[in-house]
C-alpha cells in the first residue's frame, strides 16, 4: 500500500498520466482489476486512507513535466470525489488550457452524488469513458456487482446526457471474462443510440 495518487503506466515521463483519488467504489465488478492483480506496471495503487488532497495532488504531480493527457482512472469510482476531480482538472486546464482530460467512470457519478453533475464538467474535462458492461439490467447486476436496482438506468442515462452536453463519449465493454457473456451487438446498439462511441475490451490474462 501506497498513496500514488499520480502515476504513469509507460516511460518515467510520459504524455499521459493517470490520477487515482480514491479506492471507493459503487461496483464490484467480477472483473475488477484491483481484485485480480496488484501493482499493475509496478504500481500499487491500493491507499492507505482516504483523505487525499488537492495539495498531495498538486505535489505528486510536479513529478511529471511532458503530459499532455490526464485520465482519472485507477482503483476506484472517480466521481466518489467530484470536488477534488473539479478543483484537480480546474488546476490543471489554468496551467495549461491545451490539456485533454478524460474521466474513466462507471457512470453512476448522478446516484452517486445526488444531482446532474455532468454541466458542472463542462469546460473541465474533455472525454468521458463510462463502463457499460451490459445489455440489459440483469446482466448488469451480475457483472457488475452493484446493488442499486437503478443503476443501469443511471448508467445509459449519463451516456446520453455526456453526449448531448458535448463531451467525447465512450461506451465500453469487457469481453472474454470467465464465462460472462456479453451481448456485444446489443451494447453497441445502445451506444449507437445514445449517440457515444464504442469500445470492446477483451479480458486477457494480464488484464484488459
Ligand atoms: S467500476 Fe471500476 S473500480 Fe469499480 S469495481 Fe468496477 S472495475 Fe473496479
């Protein structure tokens, strides 16, 4: 355990570089990487509490110089977070209004929260990549391991609410997990209509 709240999966000072804020999350995905293999690339991005902040953010991204992408993506749901994500992505859009950022989410982040958050990342977050991981509610729950019957709901919802408020969308699905089967041509139907892009993910045995 270690608080890399900042890290890199490629060279020691690549163009992209990951922002983990937290270990919470609303799912358990069956396929959940943090559950199957830790450190991934060396990194171990377990915490050792939550209690991150904007300043131990700030200081561990003075580590890198060269990026040119930001993803929130590591060992938890980003928008447990949204301030933090806010005053983050904020921070670096006033240092550099060419950077893309992206949010790696499970689209949950308007259960989570309570409210509509997507307007409030307009002009601070580029591309939103939400997990579908299903085509219908059932398939979802199981997969997904969440216990909110809403869920799945949510999840669709927000991708279209991504799409029409202007953010590059991404659906995403993981294949080849075990013995979970995936309706790809159905997921890729959804996305479609939803107006998102979409992505396949095949598990491998190192991962996805
Ligand atoms: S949504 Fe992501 S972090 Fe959460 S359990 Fe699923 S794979 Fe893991």
């Amino acid at each position: 355990m270690s608080n890399t709240y900042v890290y890199s999966i490629t060279q020691d000072n690549p163009e992209t570089i990951y922002i983990n804020l937290t270990n919470k999350c609303t799912n358990n995905c069956v396929f959940c990487i943090r559950n199957l293999k830790n450190p991934i690339k060396g990194k171990d991005l377990w915490l050792e509490n939550e209690d991150v902040t904007f300043e131990e953010i700030k200081t561990q991204l003075e580590k890198y110089s060269n990026y040119k992408e930001v993803v929130f993506c590591g060992y938890g749901e980003p928008t447990i977070k949204l301030d933090l994500l806010k005053d983050v992505s904020k921070y670096l859009k006033s240092k550099n209004a060419g950077i893309k950022i992206r949010i790696n989410t499970n689209g949950q982040g308007n259960l989570i929260n309570s409210k509509n958050i997507i307007p409030e990342l307009k002009g601070i977050v580029d591309e939103i990549s939400v997990s579908l991981n299903a085509s219908n509610n059932q398939a979802y729950m199981e997969i997904s391991g969440c216990k909110n019957e809403n869920a799945y709901e949510s999840v669709k919802d927000f991708i279209k609410q991504s799409v029409e408020n202007g953010f590059e969308t991404t659906a995403t699905v993981v294949t080849g997990y075990k013995n979970y089967d995936v309706d790809v041509e159905e997921c890729e139907n959804i996305t479609k209509q939803a107006g998102a892009k979409f992505r396949v993910r095949e598990w491998l045995d190192k991962g996805y």
